[in-house]
C-alpha cells in the first residue's frame, strides 16, 4: 500500500462565505507548499470550481476529488464525494431545483465566483448558496448514495451545523460513509461521547474557506494503491488492507 496525504474539506471563492482569493491556482499552490497529495472540493451546495480545480491539480500533480457541503433540512452539514465530475454535476442539479428560488445578494451575503484554470472569474452563481435544503438529512444521505456517492459528516463536534452538536445524537438510521473532524485533538474525546469508537472511516478536513486555513499540522492519510474515488471508498470501510487514518505531522491520532 502506498500513503497519501490530503485535505477533504477544502473551499473556494464560489461559497458565499469564503474569501475571493480562494481561486484554483491560489489553493493547489498553497497544497503543494503544505505536501498535500489530494484534496476534496467542497463548496456550498455547487461544484462549479471543481473542474478548474481539477486541471491545475493535475499540472503540479496534486488530485482534486468533487465534492459538495450540503446542509439539511435539521441544519446538519454533509460531505459528498462523488464518484466522477459527471455524476457531481447531475447531482447538483437536483440540489439546485432543491433550494429555494432566492438570488443572491453579494454585499450581503457574498461573492460566488466561478474561475476558470488560469484564476479569471468566468462567472458567478446567482443562486443562494448559504441556504439549507428542505430535505430530512437521511433524505439527502439517501438521495447521494443512491446515485453512487460517499456520505461524510462534516465537523461532527462542531456546536453549529455539526450532527453531535447540532442534534445531540447520532440518529438510529443515518449511516454515513466517513466521519470528519474538524481538529484532531477532539477526535477521542467525541468517540467517547458518543459512543463511536468503532465507527470507520474518519478523516480530517480543514474546511479552509482562507489560504491560510490549508496551513495546518492536521492531515487525513489515506492508505491505498492510489488517490481514485474507488480506493478512497475502500479505505472509508478499511476493505482490502485500505484505511483512513487522522494525523497531526508525524504522530498517527487514529485509524
């Protein structure tokens, strides 16, 4: 097996809430600079920047998976991680007819720029990312993983728009595919609480909405025989010798 290091939770101007110099160029660099061999684009309810994410990624060889940060009906933030841009891009179009008809406002609530592989802003969404879905969270973790992709709860400690902190509990018929934490130092701490310990599948996101964000000792390590949708699925469920593991530098945290 081969060990990877990456980021799964990484932001770009397109969410209302990150800042404007979060382009594809800025965060593939600032990647690289940190040793990173992956990472997981997750804005708001959109995959717009992905794809140009996607092809600076691949000219300093660094993998940039699609993915997109929803949040349900209770206010509970959701990973997805989608199998290929394609499939991405079909299921943003179910999250979009989802969300309510409300454009958005930029001096209030923020740019969305759209960029192409050379940082230009080719356009913006004009739809209200930083709104919530009307559908239940085990209607939308259905929904993802029907149609092929991985279900991770985001920042799970988190008092705001984390599960544990949002509902207090982990519902009887809610089976994501991974846990993400959003610091390490928290991760026995919440297996404890919440009776998780046996769960698989965690990992570690930033969530950087800013450059500096990406600097962090913090890591998910994936184990595997490369950096591809299927093996990082294997890793989640520690099939075949695969495994996520949370690190901060050289110091394993756990598997």
């Amino acid at each position: 097996m081969k060990t990877f290091v990456g980021d799964i939770h990484v932001h770009t101007g397109l969410s209302p809430c990150a800042a404007k110099d979060m382009t594809p160029n800025n965060i593939i660099r600032m990647a690289k600079l940190e040793n990173r061999d992956f990472l997981v684009i997750c804005d708001h309810h959109s995959v717009g920047n992905v794809q140009a994410c996607q092809e600076v990624g691949a000219e300093y060889g660094l993998t940039v998976l699609p993915g997109m940060e929803l949040e349900t009906r209770e206010g509970v933030h959701l990973l997805t991680i989608f199998p290929s841009l394609e499939v991405a891009l079909a299921q943003q179009r179910w999250v979009h007819s989802s969300l309510a008809p409300i454009k958005n406002r930029r001096e209030v609530f923020g740019e969305q720029l759209i960029f192409d592989s050379r940082d230009r802003i080719i356009g913006s969404e004009p739809q209200l990312l930083s709104q919530g879905l009307p559908h239940s969270l085990s209607a939308v973790t259905e929904q993802m993983q029907a149609e092929g992709a991985l279900v991770i709860a985001a920042h799970v400690e988190r008092r705001s728009s984390g599960l544990l902190g949002q509902l207090g509990l982990v519902p009887a018929d809610f089976a994501p595919d991974g846990w993400e934490i959003g610091l390490g130092e928290n991760l026995s701490a919440v297996q404890d609480r919440y009776h998780l310990a046996q769960a698989k599948g965690w990992v570690f996101g930033s969530d950087a909405h800013y450059l500096q964000d990406l600097v962090t000792p913090w890591v998910t390590v994936l184990q595997a025989e490369g950096i591809t949708f299927a093996e990082l699925a294997k890793a989640l469920q520690q099939n075949q010798g695969r495994k996520t593991e949370i690190r901060c530098l050289e110091h394993k945290i756990s598997e």
